[in-house]
C-alpha cells in the first residue's frame, strides 16, 4: 500500500506570537513541531506499513525550515520525503495550499492508495487542509477517524460524531484525517534520526515542477483573507466560596464527586 | 562553534525530552525512594539507543556528534539525575575507551553489546585510598601464562550493581620508578569479580553504586584494552568527554530546578500576590537562568572542540566545574524559593539537591578541575 501522509510544520503552542499587521502567526525563532495530529497519521501510515507492505511518503508545503518536520518524519520510518516550497506559496490561504498540495500528489507515480491528514492542526485549527484536498483529488474521504482497518481491498474506518460512533467501509484509492486517541506516536531510536540528517533524501518541488500558474497559488490563490486576529477575551465563570477551611474542603469534594472526578468512597 | 543548535540537535532534544517527560518523569521519585534502577527503562532505552550515544552505526551505535550527545544527557538528567548518570558513565567513560583504545576483536566482543545495551559497562578507578589521587591505587594485575591476575578493591563503582562489562584500572609496573598502568575489560561473571551491597548514598539513589572487588580474577591477555602499560593515557583522554557528561548532568538537574521554580513561583501566593512577582524571588530565577545558559554555552564549546577532535582538556574541566556548580547552586536557590514545601518530599527540588551536590564529586572535584585549568594556564 502506498501511503502519503501530509505534515505541517507548527509553532510549539505556549510560544505562539501575532504579527498584529499582517494577521499572521509569528514563525522566526521559534521552536516548531510536527502537528500533534499529524504525527498520529504518520504513525498510522507506520502501521499500516508494517502489515500491508508497501511505501510511506511524506509531503509538506512551508518554507525551507519544514525540512526539519520531514526529516523527522524519515528518521520515523517514511520513505520518502517532498518539500513543497516556493515563495510564491507565501501567504495561502488553506484553499491554496490544498491546490498546492493536491497538484504534487496527482505527479505521484503510481498514484497513492491512501492519503491521511491530521484532522486539524494546533495553530490554525480550520480543518480543511484534508477535506479539501480530497475534494481536488475527486477521492473518497471519512474524517477524524479513530480507527483504521484493512479488510479485503477496502478501508473499514471508525469515526466519533456527536457522541455516535460511526463504521464506514471506504474504497481506494481514499483520503482519511485522523483524530486523537487513534495511536500514541513511537519513540525514534536517536541513531535513526541521526541517520535522517545526515543523508539526503528530501526532495523539493516548488511552482514550476508543480505547473501551477502563480495567481492559483499563495495569497493570489486564496479565497479568503484573515481580516482580524486577536486573542478573544477570557471568560471565567468563576464562583466565590467563602467560609473556613473544612467547610471550603466539603464544598470542593462535594463539587468533585458531582462532577464524577471523585467518587463517593474516595471522598470519605 | 556552535552556538544556536542545528536542525538536527533541536529534534534530538525534543525527542528525548519526549521519551523523559513519558517514561522517566513518572519513574524519577520511586528509583530515588527505593534505591531501584530501573531495569525495564533501561531496556527501553536500549532499543532506542541510549547505551552507543557516541558509538558509529557498524558498532551498533547511534553515531550522535558530541554537541548532540550532551543535550541527550543533559534531557535524561533533567528528569532523571540517577539515570543520567548510568547513561552517561556507560557512554562516556565505558564504552568510548573501548571503542577508541580497543582492538577490532575488542569492540566486536566488548563494544557491539555495549552499544546495544545488553550489557552496562563501569569505569573502576576508584579505591578506599585512591580518589582525587587516581595514580596511588593499589590494584594489582600480574602476568600469568597468556592472561592476567587481577587483586584488589574498587569502590564507589557507577552502574555497579548492573553492569555486565567492567573497566579495571590496575598496576602492571609495580617498580617505584616506572610504576605502571593497565586498563582490563572484566566480565561482571567472571570467577574472582564479586560485586558488594548497593552503596546508601545522599542522592543518585537509582543507580546501583557498589563496590566491585577482585579476587584471584584471571583474565585472559584479549581482555587488556590498549596496550600494557597505557592506563594512564586511556583514563586522562577518557575523563576528557566524561567531564563533558557529568557537566550535561548537572547541567540538566539545574535546568530541573529552574523549571520547578518557576513553576512554583507562579502557583504560590504570599501577601496577596504569586511569590513570582516579588523582586527578592525574580533576582534568584534570573541569577539561575543565566549562570544555567552560561553553562550550556561551555558545554557546547567543549564538545564542539572534541566534534572537530581540538584539545579540549581546559573547555571539558571549565564546563564541569562550572555546570557543576551551578546545579548544587540552583538546587539551593530552588529549594529556597520552594521554602517549607521544598524541604518536604512533596516536591522533587529537595532530590535535585541530593542529586547534585555529587556532581562537584565525581569524575574529578572542583578542586581537581580548578587544577586541571590552572596547570592549562601555565604551562603555555
């Protein structure tokens, strides 16, 4: 089975900074990650891998620093790794960089079995990166799944909906954005990553490999623009208990045990 | 010389500092209450390659540079100081001299094991009337047929308890003039090698100190690593990257104690305000991060020197005395920002306190480093 997983490189989320003029998150300088949610997908690719056969690749569109994300990825256990950048990706709206990403994915040769997304990511937290590349790729796609099991030629997923469980069976070739709680991401072996930096392997494709004109890309490309970003105020629905200690201790279990975070023999 | 860590280092410290906060974070409080190494982390971490850091992949290795190696240790120790120190005695002080010193039959025996965790190595250098004066030991290995007898005691032995290969420092050339000597891999199962009772130790309480006594210990003339004669040159270019270890120890405990102090600085209120927002409390965490940062920078600077193999005896022993200092220093000044709560077991800072005050011991005192930089200076 040959799998693309889409990473996106992140800002570690305590250290977030805004460029208030040009509504974006500020990037220089500070620690980034792998998505957490795409991280599960690789892991999820890394499974599938292991019973299916087959070749892992991974794919991000970002400035150059991104390489650190993919190379990760290698040291991980992917086969291969592409880097979409150019600078005329600058400024993309989440409808460009699914263009972007779609048009190198349709250059893969053979074509993927299965493309799987986080289903969101920490810093924007749309969600549509995956939903809307399955819709340029014309792919079948389920969403959050939780899940992931092959069963004669098809997909069998599970995904959480307003508290429902639901079982889909999906052909290939498909595209799938993981949820929480799916796997717990493996430790990398520190040789492995060594390995993953020091040889090559990262491929780059910028606008011209990808026969994009430039105005379908980047902030030309984009349908949408952020018109204001800020941070919304905290609201705290606090309550003021006041009395002495045993009394405040009573009230607390008692909040606790009603919330079920403590049950009755616990709190005697 | 590396001053912002490159791409690959940034990931290698996320990424064990991941597999501390997961595995040895949990684990810290109960290794330290119960004097208890834990075996089963210790495997983990085998299979991820913690025990052949420095180690080339054809050993079995992880082939980390050394910048990256004390960001391992200096992570590891941050969560755990006990572990740290097996993982950096193993690498450093154990299985690099094999690797560098020892013959190709020696690291296909010795080193592929080591680097794969199977078996935990020691330096035994140490004895009842030998420390800081490592040339008066009185460890004997005397010639027989194709091998050697081996008699006398170490103690204080890091890893001790564990360990499966075993680093013994003996005389060969007992003669006043040309007193020499040799070092001897020793197998923990070889007849005449008896391990004693786990040392009841002030902090470090997860690694398995003991002492490791020879008996008639007859080892054959493949287990002599070098050549006879050159103990001396393997322990001093030896201590060299494991003073780089022990300072990424420390390193990492002092980072520990900024972090908790930070923290605790926060939650605490006192006159109606979070401790943190006294001048007193932010004078300390200032004072801790930058002497922290300082210590880092020496670090780096020393193992950047032994990446691109320049000398780096002075830049090693700097960044072990200070590093070192600077842990016992944060630990009191954490522990002091913790007041009561500190001193009680409610806290991890009062085993930071334990934990480093041996850093300014070990692998060379203070004193002995503030030596090995004063001779430095002089004798240019």
């Amino acid at each position: 089975m040959n799998i693309v997983v889409c990473i996106k490189q992140v800002p570690d989320t305590p250290n977030i900074r805004i460029d208030r003029e040009r509504m974006t998150i500020i990037r220089d300088g500070v620690e980034s990650i792998i998505n957490p949610l795409d991280h599960i997908a690789l892991e999820a690719a890394l499974d599938l891998k292991q019973k299916e056969g087959g070749k892992i690749s991974v794919l991000t569109m970002g400035p150059s620093q991104s390489e650190e994300a993919l190379r990760e990825a290698i040291a991980a256990g992917a086969d291969e790794a592409i880097l979409l950048t150019d600078p005329g990706f600058a400024g993309a709206d989440t409808l460009a960089t699914s263009k972007v990403i779609a048009s190198a994915i349709s250059r893969m040769d053979p074509f993927p079995d299965l493309i799987l997304c986080g289903k969101q990511t920490i810093d924007s937290d749309t969600g549509h990166v995956g939903p809307q590349l399955a819709e340029e790729l014309n792919l079948p796609q389920v969403c959050g799944v939780t899940e992931i099991h092959v069963e004669m030629n098809a997909l069998v997923v599970k995904q959480l909906s307003d508290g429902f469980q639901n079982t889909y069976r999906v052909s290939f070739p498909a595209l799938l954005t993981v949820s929480q709680g799916l796997n717990v991401p493996r430790h990398i072996p520190l040789g492995d990553l060594e390995k993953a930096f020091s040889e090559g392997g990262v491929l780059r494709w910028g606008l011209k490999d990808l026969n994009l004109r430039a105005e379908e890309v980047g902030f030309s490309g984009s349908a949408t623009t952020v018109v204001r970003l800020y941070r919304p105020p905290q609201k705290r629905k606090g309550e003021i208990v006041s009395g002495s200690s045993q009394t405040l201790a009573e009230h607390l279990i008692g909040k606790l045990v009603s919330l079920s975070i403590l049950d009755e023999d616990e709190a005697e | 010389m590396v001053l912002d860590p490159k791409m690959k280092q940034a990931v290698i410290r996320r990424t064990v500092r991941k597999f501390a906060e997961d595995k040895l974070v949990p684990a810290a409080a109960e290794m330290d209450e119960k004097a208890e190494f834990p075996a089963r982390l210790a495997e983990e971490m085998a299979a991820l390659q913690y025990f052949g850091l420095e180690i080339p992949a054809a050993y079995a290795g992880a082939g980390l540079d050394s910048v990256s190696y004390a960001i391992v240790i200096e992570e590891i120790s941050k969560a755990s100081g006990a572990m740290g120190l097996c993982i950096s005695v193993h690498n450093s002080v154990s299985a690099f001299p094999v690797y560098e010193f020892g013959k190709e039959s020696q690291r296909q025996a010795f080193l592929i094991p080591m680097a794969k965790g199977e078996k935990i190595g020691t330096f035994c250098l140490t004895e009842p009337n030998a420390g800081s004066d490592a040339s008066s030991i009185e460890t004997t290995a005397v010639r027989d047929g194709d091998g050697y007898i081996l008699n006398g005691s170490k103690i204080f032995v890091t890893n001790g308890g564990v360990s499966g290969l075993n680093l013994i420092f003996a005389i060969t050339n007992p003669s006043e003039k040309g007193r020499e000597y040799s070092v001897f891999v020793v197998e923990s199962e070889r007849e005449g090698l008896e391990k004693g009772a786990q040392e009841d130790l002030m902090g470090m309480r997860g690694n398995p100190v003991c002492p490791i006594v020879l008996n008639d210990c007859r080892v054959p003339r493949g287990n002599l690593l070098g050549d006879e004669g050159q103990g001396m040159r393997i322990a001093l270019a030896t201590l060299e990257g494991g003073r780089i270890g022990i300072g990424s120890q420390a390193l990492g405990i002092a980072q520990a104690c900024l972090e908790a102090s930070v923290k605790y600085a926060q939650e605490r209120y006192q006159f109606g305000k979070r401790i943190a927002d006294f001048g007193a409390i932010q004078g300390f965490l200032a004072d801790m991060a930058t002497r922290i940062e300082a210590a880092r920078l020496l670090i780096f600077r020393a193992s950047s020197l032994r990446d691109r193999k320049m000398p780096h005896s002075r830049e090693s022993a700097m960044a072990k005395l200070f590093a070192s200092e600077t842990a016992v220093d944060a630990a009191r000044i954490g522990l002091q920002i913790h007041g009561g709560y500190g001193y009680s077991k409610a806290y991890p800072i009062e085993r930071y306190y334990r934990d480093a005050k041996v850093c300014e011991i070990y692998e060379g005192t203070s004193e002995v480093q503030r030596i090995v930089i004063a001779r430095s200076l002089m004798n240019k």
